[in-house]
C-alpha cells in the first residue's frame, strides 16, 4: 500500500491543499554555495543620491555581508538536509512575526507537535541544538514559553540527518539562526492580539554609530492559554500566563577583516498550571489534612521559567586563507514549579516545591583553512562548564505497614547541586571536490562529558552530494553520534528519604543515566521538476544503544530524562515547493518509526508491570506520531498578501507502554496583511490572523503513556488583529 494511500481522507487532504506561508526549502547545501558564501562581493548601488553619511553605512554594510558569508562558510552542510525560513517567508505566516518559534518549525518536514511547545524531529525527544550566528547556545531546563523570539531572526535554517563533523551534542535537529541586519536607523512598533485575552506588543530598532551597529527588540505576551487546556472546552480555567523577552546584538568594525560581536537574551515566563474540573480527591487523604472537600477547578499551581544567555565573538582572518570565529558563551536557566499546598496533597498525596535551575560557561571557537580549489579543511572546538541545581520541598503523608496513611502530612527537603560538569569536543574536517559534480565532507570529532557520568566517544562522518544532473541532486551520509545526557535536568533523587510515605516508588531501582550512542544513516535526493517547483525525498535509519528519552513523572511539569537499552529508529519525507511572481506554497509528509526496548535509568519512575513488559517488547517511544504532514500558501493579490497553513498529526502514542495512540487531527489557520499609507499616521501594516479556523477540538496527549502525566488539547479557534507601525 502507498504511503499516499495510506493516509488518504479529508484531513490529509486538508493539509496538503492549505497550509502556512513560509516558504521551506529543502536541499542539501551542496559544495558550491559553500564556497560562494565565504567569498568576497560587493553589492551594486543605489540610484538615490548618496550623502556622507549613507556612503559610509553602505560600507560598513558591505564589509558585515562578507564577514557574514565568511562566517557561514565556517558552517558546511553537506550530506544532510536543510530547511530554511528566510526573511519573507517568515513575514508570510498568518501570524507574520508573532509566529511562535516552535510554530515556525513545525512547517519543516518530520517536525512532530507535542503539549508544552515541544517538537520532535524524526522520531527522537527533543535533542535539539540552538544555534545564533553559528554559535552554540547552552542548553536551557524544559519549560513551557518559548526562550527564543522570532522577531530576531533574518534566517531560520533547520539541519537534519547525518550532519558533519562540526555538529554534535544534540544532533536531531540543528537550528541555525541569523540574526537581523536593521542597521539603517529604522524600526517598528507591533501590536498584536485578540482572542483568550491576548495581548503582545513588541519593538525592534537599529542602527549605526561610526563602526558599532546595534539591534534590539523586545516583546511582551499575556493571555489566557499559556499551556494547553486538560479539557475540551475553548475556556481553560486557571491558565493565564505572562511572557517578556528581549534580545540585543552589537558588532564593532575592529578593520575591514575583524569584527567583534556581542549578543544577549532574556526571557521571564510566568504561567498558572490549568484545572481539570470535576477530579474526585482522596477521602483518605482529606481526612489526615483536615479537608472536608476540595474543587479540582481552584488548584493554584504555577510556574516561573527563566532564560538568560550572553555571548562575546571575535571574527577575523590569518592570512588570505584562514577564516576563523572564537566566542565566549555563558547561560542562566531555572524552573520553579510551585504546588498548591493542599490540594495536590489531597488529590495526589504530595504536594512538592521543584526548583531547578542551571549555570553554563563556555567556549567555541571554528575555523576554516583553504588548502587548494579542491580541499577546504574546518576544524573546531567547543568545551564549556555547567553547575545545576535540584531543589525538591514535598509534603507527603506517612503511610504504615498496610499501606494506609497513619499520620498528618510532613515536609521533606531533597536537595542537590553538582558544579563542574564540562563538555569538550573537538572536530576536523576536510571538504573535498573531487569532480564539479561531486562534494565529500569527511572527517571525525570526539567528545567527552564529564558529569554525571565520565564518557567519551569518536565519531566518524561523511557525507557526499552528487549533482546527478542539472535538475536533480542527491545525497548520502552517515553519521556516528555521541549525546549526553541533559544534565540540567538530572535531578538525583533520594529514595531512601520516601520511605513509608505516600510519595514512595513502588520500583526503588535507580541506575544512572547514561549518554545516547547511535549510527545515522540518511539517503535524500532533490529535483527541480520546472522552473517554479521542486521535489524532494530523503530517508534515514538511526541505530542507537541507550537511548535517551524524557517524560513527566508527578505533577511538577518539569522533565526527567532515562535510557532505553535500544533503540531503533527510521522514516522517509516528502517535500515539494512552489514559488512563482506572487505564489508561494509547498507540501511536506513525513512517516516515522521510533521503538525502543528496556529501561536501564531512573526505573524507579515507572511501574514493575511495565518494566517487565519493556524489558522484553520493542515500543512504540511516546513521542512517536506515524504520520506527520504540513502545508502552506502565500498569495499576494491587490496589495494584500493571503496565506493559509496546516499542521497534521496521526497522534502521538498513548496507553500501557504506549501500546496505543491517540486520533489524527488537523489544524488550519489563515492570515491576510496588507500595507498602507495615509495622511495622519504615514506607513503601517495591518494583519489578520485566524488560528485552528474550524475549531477543529484535538487531543495532544489524553495523559496515557509512558513519562505522560496530563491531558492536553490543541488551541481553540482564535481571532487575532495586528498593527505595525515602521518609524
């Protein structure tokens, strides 16, 4: 049966005819545009006059481009995927750049939607790398808000598959961002809102002083769905949140062929955790706290998530043939769940204060050396240092001998630090052209962690691009990898402490978590079919042993992460993309497989049933969706641009070891801009933005599953107005 087949019917259908307005383009970056990028050159000229003052900016302007294609240049991607979101893509969006990061990405092929903004690319639990100007940024605690803002960003490019030597650490996705060049002295006032109480204003500005230019902006969400609802209903209860962000980047000519850079971020994120009306709390336990009842619907849990990262970056050459950026890198993370003191007693048993938070430091530093035309050699190295936190305050109940609570509950603290957990690779490279046909990337990199556990590994890479024909290009790579742990989210838990308490596991085992080691395989090929649309196939295997996966185990909506002894995990997409005049669109279908088999970490989490049963079944992985697709249109007619996009899902997993899985769904949103100028308030942009138009109600999770804890649904339909005003 065809995979088309397979998935024929009105919600498929659905997604492949509508669809968001970004323009994703996949195609492995073969050899040539590498080398194009880290080239000089200059672009043409203004017809206007030019002043002293323009002529200048113009130069800067000109010098930062070929520092910027340097500095891509440092970046090779050959032998994977990509796929990327440029400046006008992004505007596109129903939402334009009010368009939530992880919202952005799920409009890439094989990129699955889970509740609380997390994605899953090609079958693996987040694994996802972050990436600003080519620089790693360190690894944030799992939250619900998302720390980065679309506004910033020129470019989005999204690498899967078997990535070079260059990339490791979180492999499954690797998100590159380049940031705005708004240097001209311009920028804008965005308001933005409408349905569930929304509201989000935000700036951006930029500009340039003698050889510093600078861009900031800032924005500010508030509404009352920040995480997804447990019930049907459009209305959650108890679910307002409070979001502000900010990002600032600077960069200083030293000379025409050295640049410092310097950029930094914040993000406050503040959200009530929502009911679930109608939940019946334990007569036991209501008894010991002295409760005669309690409504489900008055919960007060919250949350407070913090973001902040700053990084330093020198840029320049040794020679005519050594390009080169080393940078500083340093981050601040914390989650703060709070409980409600006596209703997750009584309902749960426990009622517990989880503070987690983490400090990173680091360095990156990469260059490339071209030896001749036909060798560009890269190499590289990233360590950093990371001290994290686990607070823990539970109130739980004394249990005897029976198994009955016998007392009034009690507060025990179960708190824990390690300082000093370092991460250190290194890579070599060589990019060789042995035809003009023909691109290898092969090269090594070894890694070590040193945190939790001590491990190490070297992983080999390659990875070819063969440009079969004019039209048609094909690619092949594989990959070992090597994926610590998080160790932000490695919280030690003293069982010992739970003993006799209503908070005790019924497993006491815990082994320590281990790092991920896997082998990739990808295979893809690309054909422009006419001048307006190309096509695109690509399929991949991963082998791995210890795989690392995450869940939420309690009521603290905070991760936790374990190993599978095995897992095994493989797909194929399908892309196609249009651009015409003033028609963009384009179609994405993924199918994904991602099992695995027997807990060996952090067992004390899960039921004796259901280790029994993992340790000797291969499962469906919670994160696995079957089938995912996405779509889009953009059309620009009598000023007004129309845009429409889809997300489908065939359901995540759910039931006794996953054995199960939840109903596909469909969601389509729709969005118009248009530009105008009058007499009294000069430029602006106006936009509409309608969100799940046909308030399609769909389960994410329904709170079954392995490391599941609650149900969500997708957003209800939502109406949304924006202005823009450019000063």
């Amino acid at each position: 049966m065809s995979l088309f087949k397979i998935l024929s019917g009105d919600a498929l259908a659905s997604v492949l005819l509508f669809g968001a307005t970004a323009m994703v383009q996949m195609a492995p970056a073969a050899a040539e545009d590498v080398t194009e990028q880290a080239q000089d050159a200059v672009g043409g000229g203004a017809a206007a006059p030019a002043t002293q003052d323009s002529l200048e900016l113009e130069a800067i302007q000109v010098v930062a481009d070929r520092l910027d294609r340097a500095r891509n240049g440092l970046s090779p991607q050959t032998g994977g995927s990509v796929y990327r979101f440029d400046t006008s893509d992004l505007a596109s969006m129903p939402e334009g750049s009010n368009t939530a990061f992880n919202q952005v990405l799920l409009q890439a092929p094989g990129v699955a939607n889970d509740s609380f903004g997390q994605l899953h690319i090609r079958g693996d639990h987040a694994d996802i790398q972050y990436r600003i100007n080519g620089i790693i940024l360190p690894e944030g605690i799992s939250g619900f808000g998302q720390a980065l803002d679309t506004r910033f960003a020129k470019r989005i490019d999204l690498l899967t598959g078997a990535l070079p030597a260059q990339y490791g650490y979180r492999t499954a996705g690797v998100v590159e961002i380049d940031t705005k060049t708004q240097f001209d002295g311009t920028g804008s006032i965005d308001l933005y809102g409408g349905s569930h109480g929304t509201a989000n204003p935000s700036f951006e500005y930029g500009n340039t002083n003698g050889n510093l230019t600078y861009y900031l902006t800032g924005s500010y969400l508030t509404d009352n769905l920040g995480i997804e609802n447990p019930t049907p209903g459009s209305n959650a209860i108890h679910d307002r949140t409070s979001q502000a962000k900010g990002f600032a980047y600077l960069s200083y000519l030293v000379n025409p062929a050295t640049r410092i850079s310097a950029m930094f971020g914040t993000y406050d994120g503040r959200f009530q955790i929502p009911d679930n009306p109608g939940q019946t709390p334990d007569s036991d336990y209501m008894a010991h706290a002295g409760v005669a009842n309690f409504d489900s619907a008055a919960l007060n849990e919250r949350q407070h998530e913090t973001n902040r990262y700053g990084i330093v970056a020198l840029q320049s050459t040794i020679g005519e043939k050594f390009d080169y950026q080393v940078a500083l890198f340093t981050r601040y993370t914390s989650v703060h769940f709070v409980p409600d003191p006596i209703g997750d007693l009584v309902f749960n048993g426990v009622a517990s204060d989880v503070l987690r938070s983490s400090f990173s430091t680091g360095l990156q530093g990469d260059g490339s050396y071209w030896l001749n035309d036909d060798h560009i050699v890269r190499m590289g190295v990233m360590a950093s240092s990371e001290n994290v936190r686990s607070d823990n305050s539970s109130t739980v109940f004394p249990v005897g001998a029976g198994g009955n609570v016998n007392g009034s509950p009690y507060t025990i603290v179960d708190n824990s630090s390690r300082n000093g957990n370092t991460l250190l690779g290194i890579y070599l490279q060589d990019e060789w052209h042995p035809s003009d046909s023909l691109t290898v990337n092969y090269g090594a990199r070894f890694d070590q962690v040193d945190a939790f556990i001590s491990e190490s590994q070297l992983s080999p890479r390659i990875g070819l691009v063969f440009k079969a024909t004019r039209d048609t290009t094909l690619h092949a790579g594989f990959s070992r990898y090597f994926t610590p742990p998080p160790t932000e989210l490695v919280a030690p838990s003293t069982i010992a402490l739970f003993a006799n308490t209503t908070n005790a596991p019924a497993v006491s085992l815990n082994s320590p978590i281990q790092s991920e080691r896997s082998s990739y395989f990808d295979l893809g090929a690309t054909h422009q079919l006419t001048p307006a649309l190309s096509l695109g196939v690509d399929s991949y295997y991963k082998r791995v042993t210890h795989l690392l996966d995450e869940g939420q185990f309690g009521q603290a909506l905070i991760f936790t992460p374990f190993n599978y002894a095995q897992g095994k995990i493989y797909g194929v997409e399908l892309t196609a993309n249009y651009r015409s005049d003033n028609l963009t669109a384009y179609a994405n279908l993924a199918h994904t497989v991602s099992l695995a088999k027997d807990v060996t970490s952090a067992q004390f989490n899960f039921g004796q049933s259901e280790l029994n049963y993992l340790a000797n079944n291969w499962v469906h992985t919670d994160h696995d969706q079957a089938y995912t697709a996405s779509s889009g249109a953009s059309y620009s007619w009598s000023g007004v641009r129309w845009s429409a996009d889809a997300i489908y899902g065939s359901g995540l997993r759910s039931g006794f070891a996953n054995t199960g899985s939840l109903p596909a769904y469909v969601q389509i949103n729709l969005g118009a801009s248009r530009k105008f100028r009058t007499a009294e308030f000069g430029a602006f942009e106006a936009r509409l933005a309608v969100i799940n138009v046909f308030d399609r109600v769909y389960e994410i999770r329904d709170g079954s599953g392995i490391g599941v804890f609650a149900p969500q649904y997708g957003p209800p339909r939502g109406v949304f107005i924006g202005l823009n005003k450019p000063f």
